[in-house]
C-alpha cells in the first residue's frame, strides 16, 4: 500500500483524540444509525438474502483459488476487446504506469470516479508531484479534497462532516478549483448539491482523461462494472477520450450470471437501496475496433497486486479479500462509531480495514500492528457482512502475528515481520499459569494468600501491564476463594475438594 497515512499515531491515540471530538461523534451516530437501520430494512424483504451472501462467499472463493487461472482471462478478454492490460505488482508501479500514460496523452487535468484502489495507492498526490490535476468527482469525495482532508467511511468519505462544514468548505475553496460556489450558498442539501453540479460539470465537459476503479471485473468478457448513485461515475466513464481503471485482482468474478447475485447484495448493504441508480458496465473500447462506437477510444486497465497475493497465501486472513467494499461493517461497529474512520491510518476504516490494512501494509509499523486490536470482536460486523467474512475470526488470527512478529524489514516498498521471537511476560505467565494449574496445592495457597492481602493489591499492573490496565479495571480478588466457599457452603459435593 502507499505511504499515504503512514506516521500516523497507533490506533489507540489516534482513536483517544477523536472521541474527544464531540462535534465528530455526534455526525458519526446520526450517520452510522442511519445508514445500518435502513440496511436492515432493505435486507429484510428478501426472503434469499441467506442464500444470496452464502452464494456471494462461494462465488468469491472460488475466484480466489483460481485467480491465476482468472486473471489471465481477463488480460486475455480485455485485449480481444480493444483496451490494454498493464500489470502492478506495487503502488509505485501503479502510479508510474498511470502517470505515463496520462503523460501520453498530453493532459495535465483527469476526472476521478471514486475509487478505492487509487486511494490505497496515493493516486492522486503521485499525478500532482509530476503536474497532473486529478478532480475528484464524487460528492462525498470533492468535500475531502477540497477540505485537504482525509476520507473517513468507505461509502462516505465525508461522514465527519456536517452539513454547515460543507458549505464553508465550498465558500473558501471551490473558486481555487474552478468555478466558485454561488453567492450566497446555504447549508441546504439541494443547493450544496446544486453548488456541486456546477463546479464539477465545466470539468465533466473539458476532460480527456477520466480515471476509475471497478467494482467488479467480468472474467468471460473483460466487462468492468462500475456502480454508482450520483451519476459522476457515468460521465466519467463515457465522455473522456482516454479512460484509464485501476482495479485490484480480488475485483474479479468469473461470469455474467454471477452479478446476479452482487448487484443484489451490494446496494442494499451499502446505501439500503434495492437496485443502485447507475450501474455502468464497459467491454474494451465497445466493439474492439478503436474509435468506433460510445466511450473512450482507448481503454488501460491498471491490475493492482500491492500485498494482495501475500494476503491470498494466509489460509485464514485471505478472506478479507472476498470484500466488496459495501461498508455495512463500519456502521454497525461500536469502535468505529466512535473513533471514526481517520483513526485506522488507511483509506480502509473500520472492521474491514482492521484486517485488510495489517495484510496488504505488513504488520511492521505501529499503526497496523494496532489495528487487529481496534476492535471489541462483538461479532456485529460478520453478522451484517454480505460475504460472510469472518472478521473477528481474521483480527484474533493477526493479533496473534502481531504477538509473535520481531522487528520490522523493509522488503520493496512494503513493511514485513521477521521470524516470530515471542512475547516475553506472555510466554512467562503462562508458563507460571501452567505450573499453578498442574499444583493444586500451591494454587489453594496462592488464592487464600491472594483473599487476605487483597486490600493491598495495586490498582494497576507495573512493567508492560500498565498499558492494559490503563484502560481496564481488575478485577476485584473475592474475600474468600471459590472452593473455600463452595466447601463451607456445599460441603464440596459434586465440586471442589
Ligand atoms: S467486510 Fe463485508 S461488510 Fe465490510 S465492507 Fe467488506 S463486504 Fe462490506
């Protein structure tokens, strides 16, 4: 992944100084409540959804254990078709591949349909540093860049963000960006939309170049699948001459049939709706022969690896590559609902990105090797997940690479673990812990002694404990153990001797 958040605090500081945030807390709620009940609504009145997320986890599995086989497909598909496939092994690749051939064409200026996989790979910032204005399209997304913010929701990049902070935003920066907001603008959503409109259709118009992601990769044709609800998506993908989609390898899916189950489950699980309104599907440059036809007259698809297939050899974590970026994770989680999405460091926030960031970054820094931990492993976020990943399963599987991971080596432009070392304390109590249990009679002694001197017991625990006790009570030592009361009390029968 890019270094974009890398320098950013462990997740337990960065999460510290956002539940201070009132203002931020109180959007995250409103929104979050929001978006999860009417998931819930939309999901209920289709009596297969079982059956449709059962599929969906099946479809992908089996994608993921044949993607060698898939992606040749696609390479194969997308060339009969007119585009070309350009191969990424890593972010820098990526960039260097999009900036030269924005480069080509002899444009300074692109539009942006929103794309995770160029913000995983600092797309943006990579154009710039070589005289390249990259416009973000999507609503949600122009707020961030005009704000110079960070995304913080999969779905909504702009969730912190209320509508009164909208409107400054456009009031101080759309004039640096092209066409200023309307005289006195108001908070209203029509004509902050409206504002919108504006400003992005004199880009819409003038572009050569668009740039995009995809949500899903048709191996049988080389059709990529775009869906959208504010139809910038649309305009992008249609009216530039050059169009240029980075997609990461886990998009594809092997046949046409299979959207049938995806364009279900997807915009119920992200925006509640039915049927999302604009679903945009394109094969090549149309028809093959370049130049003829609606849409781009030349097509590159951009197939992004960047820690991927280090992530498919993890029998347990590859899971999280199932994902389709649906977000209903992040609105069902109490961690996120309240830490927000800036504190997990990546353009990935929340339960998914607890797990997806750590193996496509490496657990090497201090902020991915924190975030298996940002979560309470409640489960909610499974429960709601329409590909059934299983994500407090994947978080206890990384903390326990994180307890055993050594320091941290640089390989290419990614962080990785030496060979595990050992926790020290742990390894030591637990050894102390097995002895106890194997010595009935010294833990007696041990629990009465810990009874009687338990006025005396610190309130935290020293060394390295401190971290965990700083955050947590202990728990009170009882005045008298269990077996001395279940023997006064009972008798011991049927229990302790
Ligand atoms: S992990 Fe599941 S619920 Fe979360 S964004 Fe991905 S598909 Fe959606």
């Amino acid at each position: 992944m890019s270094g974009t958040f890398v320098g950013m605090p462990a997740f337990p500081q960065a999460a510290r100084e956002a539940v201070g945030n009132a203002t931020l807390r109180g959007n995250l709620r409103h929104a979050t409540h929001t978006i999860r009940d009417k998931r819930a609504r939309a999901v209920a009145e289709l009596d297969d959804w079982a059956a449709l997320r059962e599929a969906g986890k099946q479809i992908k599995d089996h994608t993921l254990r044949h993607l060698d086989r898939y992606l040749v497909q696609v390479e194969e598909a997308v060339t009969a078709a007119g585009g070309t496939v350009h191969w990424a092994a890593d972010a820098d690749e990526a960039n260097e591949i999009v900036a030269r051939l924005v480069q080509e064409t002899g444009e300074s200026e692109v539009v942006k349909v929103k794309s995770m996989a160029t913000q995983e790979i600092g797309l943006n910032e990579a154009l710039q540093a070589r005289g390249i204005h990259a416009y973000e399209t999507d609503l949600a997304e122009l707020i961030v860049q005009l704000g110079k913010d960070r995304p913080s929701h999969i779905l909504v990049p702009a969730i912190h963000r209320n509508r009164g902070e909208i409107r400054d935003i456009f009031r101080s920066e759309m004039s640096e960006w092209g066409r200023p907001a309307p005289e006195g603008l108001t908070d209203t959503p029509a004509e902050l939309a409206e504002a919108a409109r504006l400003h992005l259709r004199e880009k819409f118009l003038r572009a050569k170049v668009g740039i995009s992601g995809a949500n899903f990769v048709v191996a049988e044709t080389g059709t990529l699948v775009v869906v959208e609800s504010e139809g910038n998506g649309r305009m992008c993908l249609t009216l530039p001459e050059t169009l240029i989609s980075v997609v990461g390898i886990e998009k594809i899916v092997p046949r046409w049939r299979d959207l049938e189950v995806f364009l279900q489950t997807l915009p119920r699980s992200s925006t509640a709706e039915r049927m999302n309104p604009y679903t945009s599907m394109w094969t090549g440059t149309g028809d093959g022969r370049a130049g003829e036809g609606d849409g781009p007259r030349t097509f590159h698809l951009v197939l992004l690896d960047n820690g991927r297939t280090d992530t498919l050899a993890d029998e347990v974590g590859r899971q999280a590559l199932r994902c389709i970026r649906c977000s209903a994770c992040l609105n069902v989680c109490p961690v996120y609902e309240r830490a927000g999405g800036h504190a997990y460091g990546s353009v990935y926030p929340g339960p998914i990105g607890a797990i997806l960031s750590p193996q496509l970054r490496g657990t090497g820094s201090e902020i991915d090797a924190s975030l298996p931990y940002a979560s309470s492993l409640c489960g909610a976020c499974y429960e709601v997940c329409p590909v059934a990943i299983d994500i407090p399963e994947v978080l206890v599987h990384l903390r326990e690479r994180v307890v055993q991971g050594g320091p941290a080596v640089q390989g290419g432009n990614r962080v990785v673990l030496k060979p595990a070392k050992g926790h020290a304390a742990e390894r030591a109590a637990m050894r102390a812990a097995q002895w106890a249990f194997t010595h009935p009679g010294a833990l007696r002694t041990g629990q009465r002694l810990a009874s009687r001197t338990r006025r005396l017991h610190p309130r935290t625990l020293p060394g390295p404990g401190r971290a965990w006790s700083g955050t947590r009570d202990l728990p009170a030592v009882p005045a008298e153990p269990f077996r001395d009361w279940w023997q006064r009390t009972h008798g011991g029968k049927g229990g302790a001797k």
